[in-house]
C-alpha cells in the first residue's frame, strides 16, 4: 500500500520526544506563505480541523493534515517528514529543540496514482 505521507528516522525519533512531553500529536501543512507552508506540530487537542482540511495519513499513530487548496497542488506526490536543524519562526512544538519539521516530496508512478484513486 501506498502511504500519501511517510517519516524519516530522524522525524520519528523527535516525534517520540514530542509524544513524552505533550501527549497525542497532529501535523498540518497550510498554503500560507512563509511558516505556513511548512508543516506544523500541534498538541491533538489544540488545533481544530475543518472541512477545507485533507487528511492525508498518520505518522505514529498521529494524523498529518494538508489545506485543502494546498493538497490540489501536491496530491501527485508523496511527502516525507524530515527534521533539520534551525528555528523556525512559528508555534511548532519542535521549536525549542532548534530544529523543524520539513517535507519533501516525490511524484508518485502511475501505478501509485491508480492505486491511490487520484488519476
């Protein structure tokens, strides 16, 4: 099967420090500019999701959310949850670590396009 989000190591291994000091987590990545774009980390029960929100997996057991408007433009491709060093200049709980969160991406084949239902 086929994932619409995947984690590197690296991502799983702050994830889990994540969840031992704040409980249940939820990623969302906004079309925003600036941080907004970049994915966020959230206490679960500290962000509301809406309709204009697509729920594109979970890492850990922890849904990773995408904007609506900014799925149409990467529903070809899969992501990866990275982490990388800096600080990012939002509310992401990774932020006093000195790292954030970072997606990158890969055009799903053809075959990954049918199976999941996108073409």
């Amino acid at each position: 099967m086929t994932n619409k989000i995947e984690a590197t190591p690296e991502a799983i291994e702050l994830i889990k420090k994540l969840m031992d000091l704040h409980g249940d987590l939820m990623f969302h990545q906004s079309g925003g500019c600036c941080d907004g774009s970049q994915p966020m980390c959230f206490e679960r029960s500290e962000f509301r999701i809406g309709d204009s929100d697509v729920l594109l997996g979970s890492i850990m057991e922890q849904p990773f959310y995408m904007a609506k408007d900014q799925y149409e433009y990467w529903k070809h491709t899969q992501l990866t949850l990275d982490v990388v060093n800096g600080r990012g200049s939002s509310f992401s709980l990774e932020i006093p670590f000195g790292v954030r969160f970072i997606v990158k991406s890969r055009l799903f084949t053809q075959e990954e396009l049918l199976e999941l239902d996108i073409i």
